[in-house]
C-alpha cells in the first residue's frame, strides 16, 4: 500500500484566450482544497466544441505568460503535443502513468458537470481522478437522470477526502463568479476596444503583438 501524495489540480480548455476567470478558479481552488498545484492544460483540438481561433502554440504560449508569475499554477502542454482530438481520458492515463499514487482533481464548471456523461470513456474518468466543480450557489442540481444519480452516488463534503483517495468522488466547491468569456474577448480586440482587466496584461501584449484576434480570423 502506497502513500498517496497531495492531490494536484487538472483545468483543461482552450484558452482562446485564457482570462482572469480561469485564473482566479483555479488559484481559489488550489488554496481551497490545499492542492500542491493546479495544471492548466490547453488542448490540441476541442472535441465539443468548434476549432480555436489562436492555434495550439499561440494559446500555450499565452498561458505561459499569463501563470509565470504565480508559483501554484502550472502550464501543461501534453495534449498540444500528443495533437489530434483532446480526450481528457488520455490526458488523465498520462498523468497517472506519471505519477501513480498522485491524486488527480478534474476541474470543471457546473455545465461541464451537466454534459458529462457525453464525454468519450467518462466513466473511465472516474477511475482516474475526482471531479472537482466550482459551481454558484444559486445553479439549480438535477435531481432525476445520470448526473443527479453520480451526486448521489459519489458527492462528498469533506475536502480532505481528495488527498486520502485516489479518485471517483465529486466536490462542490464555490468560486469568486467573473462572468468574463473568452468569445467576448476576441470581438471586442476585433473591434479595435480594449479589454484590459479582463486579462492579464502580458497576455493582451502577446495579442496585440501578434494580431491573434484579427478581425478577419473571427
């Protein structure tokens, strides 16, 4: 029997572009639940969703820049290097290949929670890591199909509870609402406005500087 080490947290998206709503979550989540850090992973290519406007190594590179100052958030380029479809699957049978007796924390928002049982293998998922999800109080929970059965099932209340098993429960957490969307982001750089304190500076001079948000490109 191994001792598990502390969990680690796993955010996933496309970064199209990352904003201070991602950010915040995860540096939230990561002093909430006392994980020993949180990885952002850009994906290579969405699966439910339409193809990124910046490419793969655009949104990496502004995630790096957007994190380099913050010592608890981590950037992962795993699935930018593997290409093809994103599966988180894949991404988790990695990371646990890696570090085996490491808790895994699959953050996610209240909606993602909602379309889970569309995703490839996700009840394989639940073997691999937690589900952690930042939710608002006021988001109404189903209480018939799938996902309302996998709360009754695997919900817990207890933090601790992600350190001391390895994965298949899901937490409940709250976070700070930025109502902020990447989509709106890149129009209004399209449109020549300004987002500033939407994101983080070094990631709108990465934008700038690289005309990622062209109008032409949206």
């Amino acid at each position: 029997m191994h001792h598990l080490q502390q969990a680690i947290g796993i955010l996933g998206g496309t970064f199209d572009p990352i904003h201070f709503g991602h950010l915040r979550m995860a540096l939230e989540l990561h002093q909430a639940l006392d994980l020993a850090e949180v990885r952002l992973i850009p994906c290579y290519q969405p699966v439910h969703r339409k193809l990124p406007v910046a490419s793969p190594e655009q949104r990496l590179a502004m995630v790096r820049r957007a994190i380099r100052d913050e010592p608890s958030l981590r950037v992962d380029s795993a699935e930018i290097q593997r290409k093809g479809p994103s599966y988180t699957i894949d991404t988790l049978i990695l990371l646990h290949k890696n570090m085996p007796h490491t808790p895994l924390c699959l953050i996610m928002g209240i909606d993602a929670l909602l379309n889970f049982p569309s995703w490839h293998k996700w009840e394989d998922i639940l073997t691999l890591a937690h589900l952690v999800v930042a939710h608002r109080p006021q988001y109404q929970l189903p209480t018939t199909g799938i996902v309302a059965d996998l709360l009754k099932e695997r919900l817990i209340h207890n933090t601790a509870e992600i350190h001391t098993k390895q994965a298949g429960s899901i937490l409940l957490h709250p976070v700070t609402p930025l109502e902020i969307s990447s989509t709106d982001i890149r129009k209004q750089i399209a449109m020549d406005r300004n987002p500033r304190y939407l994101l983080p500076d070094s990631v709108y001079s990465y934008i700038m500087q690289h005309r990622t948000y062209s109008i032409s490109k949206l």
